[in-house]
C-alpha cells in the first residue's frame, strides 16, 4: 500500500488535481473581492446620494419661492403706465434665474440620485437655461416697442414660469424622499 500512495503521489495527476483545486481557491477568492468591493461602492454611492439630496433640497424650495417671487414681479410690470418698453425691458432681462449653487457644484453627481431625482434635477437645470435664453430674447425684443406693445410681450414670460414652476415643484417631490431619508 505503500509503494501505491508513494507512486500515486509522484504522479503528475496528484500536481493537476492541486493545481486545479488552487485555481478554483483563487477563483473563489477573487470573486468574493469583487463582490466585497463591489458593496462598498454601491453603499458609497447612496451615502453620497443622500448627501447631494440633502445638499440641494433646500435650494429646490428656494427657487420654488423664487419663481413665484418673479411670477409677481412680472406681473406687476404689466400694471406699469406710460413706461417705454425700454425701462421694462431691463426689468424683464432681470427675470433671469441662476441655478442654484449646490445643484450647479452637484451637476455632474445627480445621476446618483437615481431614477426619478436624477433626470428630474437635469431637467430643471435644462428649463432654467432655456427659460434664461427666452427672457433674454423677450427683453431684446422690448427695447424697440412702444408703451402699447411692450404689455404683450410681459405676458409671454408668465407660461414660460409656469412651466419652470412645474418643474420645479416636481424635481422638489423627487427628491423629498431620498432628503427624508436621512436620519439625523
């Protein structure tokens, strides 16, 4: 019996059937590494989403408040007398929004927040871009419109807020439960 188990262990078969058992050890092993380090980054990445929501959450009821702040405002200009479309134009160039700080600083991280925060907040910041660019083409148009026509031209502001109001509003409900989420 010994000469077998002496024989047996010199055989190349016993250094295969080792060599195979050390791959499947290392398989094994490297899986459970990608897997582990996997995790990780998954945990990482909703840490950092609910610290973006709640980074930027406060902004979203800002600018909500500030859109209907600029709603009046608009408003108001429409009430003006005898005022050239010159003067209301620069108070209607005025009617731009910044984005706010947090989710300009965060643009390039929202996609973190998941589905529906994520694309919500790009399309907010896509509205506020292109409600920028109308205000500025409005205003430029209202410099050469007499006292009589400029009111026209106010009026297609208000949809225009409307609209980034909405938007706002819903980005704002998106976001809510992923700020809640964190307790503290």
């Amino acid at each position: 019996m010994l000469n077998t188990l002496s024989s047996y262990l010199s055989n190349a078969t016993l250094a295969a059937w080792l060599q195979a058992f050390a791959a499947i050890v290392a398989l094994v092993i490297s899986a459970w590494a990608v897997v582990s380090t996997g995790a990780e980054e998954r945990r990482r990445d909703r840490l950092r989403a609910r610290s973006i929501a709640v980074a930027i959450y406060p902004e979203l009821l800002k600018l909500d408040v500030v859109i209907d702040q600029m709603t009046r405002h608009v408003e108001r200009l429409k009430t003006m007398d005898r005022v050239v479309g010159q003067n209301v134009a620069s108070a209607v160039y005025g009617a731009q929004l910044t984005i706010p700080t947090m989710i300009e600083r965060n643009i390039d991280n929202v996609y973190l927040l998941g589905e529906p925060a994520g694309p919500a907040i790009l399309q907010l910041v896509n509205m506020i871009s292109q409600y920028n660019d109308i205000v500025v083409a409005i205003s430029q148009r209202m410099v050469a419109l007499d006292a009589n026509q400029w009111r026209d031209a106010v009026d297609e502001v208000l949809p225009h807020l409307a609209f980034l109001s909405r938007v706002t509003k819903k980005a704002t409900e998106d976001v809510q439960p992923l700020h809640d989420s964190v307790k503290g």
